[in-house]
C-alpha cells in the first residue's frame, strides 16, 4: 500500500507540472500499475467542471486545464477555492467576484504572472500581511463590497497597477501612499467610513478618484499634484474646505462635491478651465464670487440648496452651459429673472 502511495503521489507530482510530456508520463505510469485514470484525475476534477474543460479524453482535458490564462469562478457559491488552482502557472487573470469566500485564499498569492485579480463581492475581512509580495505584477485588483477594515503596509508594493477598487468595504483610514504605484489611473475607495487620508497619498499618475459616501472633512493636498486627473467623486462626505491650489488641476473635467459643508472655494478654482461639470448641491456655500468667464467650457452647473444671495456678473457669461440648477437658495426674484432670461436655451432650475 505505501508503495502504490509513493507512486499515485510521483504521478500527481508529474502532472502538478503543467507539462504535456510529464503528464502523459503520469498516465503511463498509472497504467502499467493499474490505477484507474478516474483516480488520478480525481483531484483536478473540480478544477476541470468549474472552468469548463472540454476534451475528449481525460489526457485532454488535462492538458487543455494547464493552457488556460484566465480563470472564471464568478457567481459560484465557493466558500474556498478549488484544489490544485496554484499549479495553472500560466494563469494571468482570475474572477472569483461573487462568492462566498472569509479570506484570500493562499493559493492565490503564487501565481508570479497574475495581472488581474477579482474577489470583488466576498466576505473577505482582511488581506494577509504578505498579500503584495509575489502579485507585484498585478495589473487591475478589485476587492469592492468586502468588509475589508484595513490595508496592509506593503500594499504599497503593487507598482505595476493601474486600476484599484476598494469600494464599499469598513476601511476606516488610509494610513500609507501610492506613491511607488505610478501607473495608478483608477482609485475607486467609495462607500467606506474614511475619516483620514495621508496627505501624500495619491500619485500623480491618477486620472479618476472616487471618494464619495465616506466621512472626510477635506481632500489631501497630494490630489492637487494629479494634473491628468480628469475625475473626482467626494460627494457626501463632510468636506469643509478644498486644496488651495486645486486650480492645479487642469485637466479636470467632472467634480462632484454634493451634499458637504463647503461654505467657500479657493480662488484658484476659477482655474479649471476644462471643467465641464461641477456640482454643488447641499453645500453651505454663502457666495461663489469666481470668474466664471474662465469655465469656458462649463456645461452643467449644480448648486441647488446652498445660502448663495448674489452672482457675480461673470456668471451670467458662461457661454457652453446647457444645464444650471440654482434652485433653493436666497436669491432675489430680480436675480431669478435675469438668470432665466439669460440662459433661455438652458435646462434651468431657478
């Protein structure tokens, strides 16, 4: 008996190989000791059903198992994942959104060519403390809708990343920076509890952010370095004030800072000149006394339920606007009146 196990163990060895000739060298073997071929696939047969393997015959199969590079496990109820699934070297991407799983799996942290990995909609509370070390070539990492509450320290190794989705988890804190990820254009940390960000967090490779529904009070000064950033979401959160030098960003074309407690904006903001659109709403903004004659191509400006009772005339000159809600606010009706009749191609909310 030990010995057949020393033998059934060798061919599992030859096959956790991925080579075509170890693995027909494994079925020879098997067969010259009379162990059935149902045996020695036994342990990839999970692996084989979930990715859909087709083949012929069960050397097929194999063999096809170990030419894949992208695993697709989304939606399938998995608590853990599947037997063997470290041993498919030549996997690049891997979905395992929509599961079940507690935790990340050890087995997913030896895969040297990984660039793609979701386990977005888990249960997942916490990433290992070695997380990062072999998965620097990650690519594209989505972990939203966890209950992740921390990051860890060498999250910051993950150079190589581009798009990053810690959205809707319990992340408290942003206590580190993405300064090594230089490639980072998408940050997506939406739908948390974030009361701190460092200051030096974001690189400035970063092309969209979004912050909203968190409890910040401001939007660390390191955002104003991001000049091909052409998108930030803060809206509900507690922001009482911006960056003084947000006018930095030049590149910016949608801003949403709904539903905070912004009661002025820094005079560089009449310096976004590619701003298309800017929302306002449910702030306590008192005076927007900007030149709007430089948001030249200001399309859509939302600044319904703030304490504004005046507009500088620059605001009557902005020549792209198609979309204006001003409504709820302390405006005089002469005021109302000279809006309306200034912008009458405009969808307006006065």
């Amino acid at each position: 008996m030990k010995e057949q196990t020393r033998y059934y163990n060798h061919i599992q060895n030859l096959i956790k190989t991925g080579s075509n000739q170890n693995i027909e060298l494994a079925f020879t073997i098997a067969n010259s000791l009379n162990i059935r071929r149902e045996k020695i696939i036994l342990p990839w047969l999970e692996l084989i059903t979930l990715c859909e393997i087709e083949g012929k015959t069960k050397f097929e199969k194999l063999t096809k198992l170990f030419e894949i590079d992208y695993i697709d496990l989304s939606h399938q109820g998995l608590f853990k994942v599947p037997r063997n699934i470290e041993h498919l070297k030549n996997v690049n991407s891997i979905d395992l959104s929509g599961n079940n799983l507690d935790k990340v799996p050890n087995s997913l942290l030896s895969f040297p060519n990984l660039y793609d990995l979701n386990l977005a909609q888990n249960n997942i509370g916490e990433l290992p403390s070695n997380f990062c070390d072999n998965l620097t070539n990650l690519y594209s990492l989505d972990l939203s809708k966890n209950k992740i509450k921390y990051l860890p320290k060498n999250f910051e190794k993950l150079k190589d990343l581009r798009y990053l989705y810690l959205n809707q988890n319990q992340l408290t804190e942003i206590d580190f920076d993405f300064k090594e990820a230089k490639k980072l254009e998408i940050l997506d940390l939406s739908f948390n509890k974030i009361s701190k960000i460092k200051d030096t967090c974001f690189p400035t490779s970063l092309k969209n952010i979004e912050l909203q529904n968190n409890n910040l009070s401001q939007i660390p000064n390191s955002i104003c370095n991001c000049k091909s950033i052409n998108s930030i979401l803060a809206q509900d959160n507690m922001i009482i004030c911006l960056p003084k030098s947000i006018g930095k960003l030049i590149n910016l074309q949608t801003l949403n800072l709904e539903n905070n407690l912004l009661k002025i904006l820094p005079k560089s903001f009449e310096e976004l000149m590619c701003l298309e659109e800017l929302n306002l709403r449910k702030n306590k903004l008192e005076e927007i006394n900007l030149n709007f004659t430089k948001l030249r191509i200001l399309q859509k400006l939302y600044l319904w339920r703030n304490y504004i009772s005046d507009v500088p005339e620059s605001f009557y000159k902005i020549k792209e606007l198609k979309e204006l809600s001003i409504k709820g606010n302390l405006l005089h009706e002469s005021t109302k009146k000279q809006i309306i009749s200034n912008y009458l191609e405009c969808k307006i909310y006065v």
